[in-house]
C-alpha cells in the first residue's frame, strides 16, 4: 500500500516498486528483494524492480508534483560510475527527456514541479542503457497530492509516521529527501506569485500602441501638409479662409457686403416709328417733300 508522510504540514505519497496494482510494468522486469543495496538508508523497503534495455513501465497518478528514484545492485560492478543506466522519462504529452541515474543510491533521477493539480498525470520510463552487471533498479515513486501549499511550514520538519520495518536513519533519509521536493514546489509557488507577468506584458503593449498613435498623429498634422507644400495645421495664421483653405473649396462672393453701389446707368430707348426711320429709306416723293420744307 501506497505510504504517506507528513513533511513541515505537507503530504507526500511514497509508491513502492512493488506496488504492480500501481506501476504497470511490461513483462521485462524482475521483482527482487536481493541483489540490491542493503542500506535501507539507499533502498526504500528494501525492494527494487531490475529493469533491461528496452523495459518500460507507467505511472497514473493526480498531484502537483513527482519524484523518481533508483537504487544500485550490490555488490557494484567496478568503474560504476562510468556505466550508470539511462532511461528516457515521459510525462503526459510533454517531451521526453532522457536522463542519468543519480550517482548517490537513493538520490532522484527525475522530478517535476509543478504539475496542474486537476488533471490526471501519466509518467513512462523506459530503459535506454544498462548492463547485467549495472541494470537500471526502480526504488520508488513519491508524488504530491493536490493540497494547498500554504500550510506549509518553514520551520524544521515534523516527525512522521514511519513504514513498517524502516528504520529511523531510513525516515531520516526519506524526509531529506521529501524537504527538497517541498522546496522546489514552495519556490515555484513563490515565483507562479511574483510580479504579474499578464499585467507587465498588457502595459508593455499599451505603450507601444499609445506611441504609435502620436506618431500617426504627427504625421498626418504636420508632415503631410508639408509634403503638400502647404503649412502644417499648428502654425497656420488665424484667419478661418486659411486654416480650412485644405478642407473646403472656398470660391469669391460675386455680391461681397462691404462692396461700394455702382452708379446708375442711363439708357437711351426709341420707339418704333424712330427706330423705323433709321433703319428703312423713305421713298422718293417723300424725301423731296421734306427737303422742300427745309
């Protein structure tokens, strides 16, 4: 059964390997309790699941956060450092990453912080190097439920309950452990609380946009006029004509107010009979008449 410890008011839940209802393992893998460190101090429960190139292993589990660790075989083959096991780790969708046993048995390969407490989260390992004389031995998954952080204490950590048959330096090993994870969660949470990145970014955009408009706004008073060959709108004289002489076609008044009366003009009219004289010769008789008169 899954084994929960309580660490500065925060829960953590310990998977041992040999938790099969838990961990689904594909059938490369040999569930032993020899063959491994002895120190319970390196191995949680005295348990380890041997993995060969090619193993594979998954993980569901809901929390804000996960620890992977592996232990070593005993006795170690020589040069061990320089043939540790690789595996590749894959949470949920995210990318796979390919990492290195840690050097220290007991020590966390993998850990993620933090993770979105409202979904389901799934961890795959497979093996990708490992010898016979150095295979890759699972010890145990510890995740964080979904919890508030901020009961979390910062004071030294409280005792917790110990698992049937650990010892005291095993608890206080573990617990080491567990305050590590707890401190990369409270750091993450501290910086998820910082400054309000949206709110920067927003002002950032606004003001940029705001510089944008004033300089659209110079342009089209004062460099498009220019361009023109007219004067810019914050410079023109005070009359009305000229400040609107570019917005509307202004034409002369044929009849202007302040204009002085034109004088009157005398026209001279004929009557018909006149008119009729200068413009037809009189016949002969007639003209002799009137020159008689004379």
């Amino acid at each position: 059964m899954p084994f929960n410890v309580t660490v500065r008011n925060v829960v953590f839940t310990a998977v041992d390997d040999s938790e099969t209802d838990l961990i689904s393992y594909d059938d490369t893998w040999a569930h032993v309790t020899t063959g491994i460190d002895p120190d319970p101090d390196e191995t949680y429960n005295q348990t380890g699941s041997i993995g060969r190139v090619h193993s594979s292993l998954t993980f569901n589990f809901q929390g804000i956060a996960i620890i992977a660790g592996a232990t070593f075989p005993s006795p170690l083959p020589p040069n061990a450092n320089q043939t540790l096991p690789n595996v590749t780790v894959t949470l949920d969708s995210n990318t796979p990453t390919r990492v290195s046993i840690a050097s220290t048995p007991g020590d966390a390969f993998f850990s993620a912080v933090p993770l979105l407490p409202s979904v389901p989260h799934t961890l795959t390992i497979t093996v990708d190097e490992a010898t016979d004389a150095f295979p890759f031995i699972l010890d145990a998954l510890v995740y964080v439920p979904p919890q508030d952080l901020a009961q979390a204490q910062v004071a030294a950590p409280t005792p917790s309950p110990s698992p049937a048959g650990a010892s005291s330096s095993s608890d206080d090993a573990q617990e080491a452990r567990f305050n590590d994870i707890l401190s990369q969660l409270l750091s993450a949470r501290a910086a998820k609380n910082g400054p309000p990145v949206g709110a920067i970014v927003g002002g950032t955009i606004g003001g940029v946009v705001l510089l944008a408009l004033l300089a659209s706004a110079v342009w089209y008073f004062y460099v498009r006029p220019r361009r023109k060959g007219g004067r810019a709108f914050f410079y023109a004289p005070g009359k009305v004509s000229d400040m609107l002489a570019d917005e509307y076609d202004l034409k002369p008044n044929p009849f202007p107010l302040d204009a002085a009366p034109a004088a009157p003009t005398r026209s001279l009219s004929f009557s018909s009979t006149s008119s009729r004289v200068n413009a037809e010769p009189l016949p002969a008789g007639e003209r002799r008449t009137l020159a008689g008169n004379h």
